[in-house]
C-alpha cells in the first residue's frame, strides 16, 4: 500500500466532512484512510460511517491526546507513508502525488510538510526553528522561515503539525510521537529528534494545504493553555541537558507569576471592564494554580482518557 491518512478528530462534523471529502478525492486505489475520534460527543462517527463508509475508524471513548492517536493509526496503517492531518484540514487533490515524488527525490526526508493557507488563501507558517535555551528566555528571537514564495522544497527545523506526511521508515530509527506530550509541542519534539539522527524535514510550498487554524481548541483557551505550558515544560526536559532545561523551568514558572501579578493589576486599575485582559488574567490564574497544585496531568483539556502517573511533570 502506497499512502495512509491519518485524521485525528473530536467533535464538529461539518469540518470532518469537509476533510473527508477532500481525503477521498486525493487518495488513490492504493491508499487508505484512517480515522482516530478522541471521543466524540456528536454524531460525527455515525456520520462518517454512513457518508465514508471506506473510512477504517479507531473510536476512542475519551481524549487520548494528539500523539497518542496518531500513533494508533500509525499502529494501523499499512501504507509505506503516512499523512498525520488534523480534522480542520482540507487536502489539495494533488497533495500525494506530491508527496510521494519528494520521498523519492530526497531519500533522507522522514517528514514533509505542505504549505498551510487559511479560508482565505494567505499563508500561515508552516515551519518553524525549534525552540532553545536562549530563545526561551527570550534573548534571541527565532526566524520563522517564510516558504511560502518558492517553488520547490526546502529543509526546515520544524513542522507546524497540522498536515504532516511521514516515511515509514523513519519510525524504526528513531521511533513515533512522545505520547508524554498530550497537546501542543509533540511535532517539534519530533522534528527535533529526527533531525539529530540525520533526518530531514521538508515543506513543498506547492503543496497548498487549507487550514482552520485553532478552531479544535478555540472554545477552550484557558484549558489549552494549561497544556501548552505543559508541554513546553515538558520539552526543555526532552530536547534539552539538565543544566539548562533546569533554569528555562524556573524562568517559565517566574513568567507565569509575573503575568499573572502584572495583569491582576492591570484589570483592578480597569475596574474589569477590559475584557481581553480579564481573559489573559485568567489564563495566567489558571497556569498558576496547575502549578500550585504540582502539575497533575488531569488538568487541561476535557474528557481526557487515563494517563499513567510517569507523564505529570512531577513523574
């Protein structure tokens, strides 16, 4: 078998349906589609199975995080590449005949991104550098490369997660996703990982990948950021020498106390009535109290499945 999709979803059956739509008129006879549902509470499974009924589905009852599912459709898939894609995205036609001609021109890519675009055709970034000890304390500003103008692929540190194809063959040297990271930083771990065993990352910026940006965690910002901080925390222990991941989780954690002291101010000289800061106060209020409370991996985003004790910070 050629190509594996993998879709991770929850909830919002109108997008489904348009990335499936979209799946079905890329793939060809050789191709298969996945989809992983993190515990869906409408009735977008039933849906899909009546609309896509060619579509192999993996129902979780909770939330089993992003790496977690895209691994058990890594476990499942039977192509020799396969293409991680989020439920808000929308596959060119085109995007696997793509794909499968940059594997074969660069027999060291493991990851190939395309290039994102919103409802309204701009761009969005699309790869990134991966974040290190002095850019974290925010000496250093990181330079997002801008691909969107070229006319062929080009190596990068990162990938935006949203569209990601892998060759297979990767995950033997240096394995999948870190399914301790349950949102938020597990590609960039990854892209961090293959990289230094001598992987390549690529994005084709003719690969034009439209892209709902954020709509999976737009009515739960407070939550979501509770697992950024998570996973950011999480990263420096992964990617970085103890010596350094060390200062850059207590520099983190000052940052948080100093956010959430400065914008408490700031709304009691508003009297509360600027919203925007009322729901940045609430944030830092929120990260601040998860770390208070030690960091209990229970914390963040709704109907999560069970995690082992290992994956708390404190674990």
């Amino acid at each position: 078998m050629r190509f594996s999709l993998v879709i991770i979803h929850r909830n919002s059956w109108g997008m489904l349906r348009d990335a499936l739509a979209a799946a079905r008129q890329a793939v060809g006879g050789d191709d298969e589609i996945i989809l992983v549902d993190n515990g869906s509470r409408d009735d977008s499974i039933a849906l899909t199975r009546s609309h896509f009924p060619e579509v192999k589905i993996i129902e979780n009852g909770c939330n089993n995080g992003y790496a977690r599912a895209c691994n058990q459709g890594l476990a499942q898939a039977r192509g020799e590449y396969v293409v991680f894609l989020n439920n808000d995205v929308i596959l060119p036609d085109d995007a696997l005949e793509r794909f499968a001609e940059d594997f074969a021109q660069y027999p060291r890519a493991a990851l190939i991104g395309g290039q994102l675009v919103g409802q309204d055709g701009r761009p969005q970034r699309s790869a990134g550098m991966a974040p290190h000890f002095w850019s974290e304390l925010g000496l250093v500003r990181l330079r997002h490369p801008d691909v969107s103008g070229l006319a062929t692929p080009i190596e990068v540190e990162t990938l935006v997660g949203a569209c990601m194809a892998l060759r297979r063959a990767a995950i033997a040297d240096v394995g999948p996703l870190d399914e301790d990271f349950f949102f938020y930083y597990e590609e960039t771990e990854w892209c961090v990982r293959l990289r230094r065993h001598g992987w390549q990352v690529l994005v084709d910026p003719r690969i034009r990948v439209r892209h709902l940006k954020g709509a999976s965690t737009r009515a739960v910002r407070r939550e979501a950021q509770v697992e950024v901080l998570r996973s950011r925390l999480l990263y420096y222990r992964k990617t970085l020498p103890w010596a350094l991941a060390l200062p850059l989780t207590v520099w983190r954690i000052v940052r948080v106390i100093i956010n959430a002291s400065s914008h408490l101010i700031l709304v009691l000289l508003t009297l509360g009535q600027v919203r925007s800061l009322r729901e940045k106060f609430a944030i830092y209020l929120t990260q601040l109290a998860w770390l208070a409370a030690g960091c209990p991996s229970s914390w963040g985003l709704p109907d999560k499945c069970p995690r082992p004790r290992a994956t708390s910070m404190h674990g």
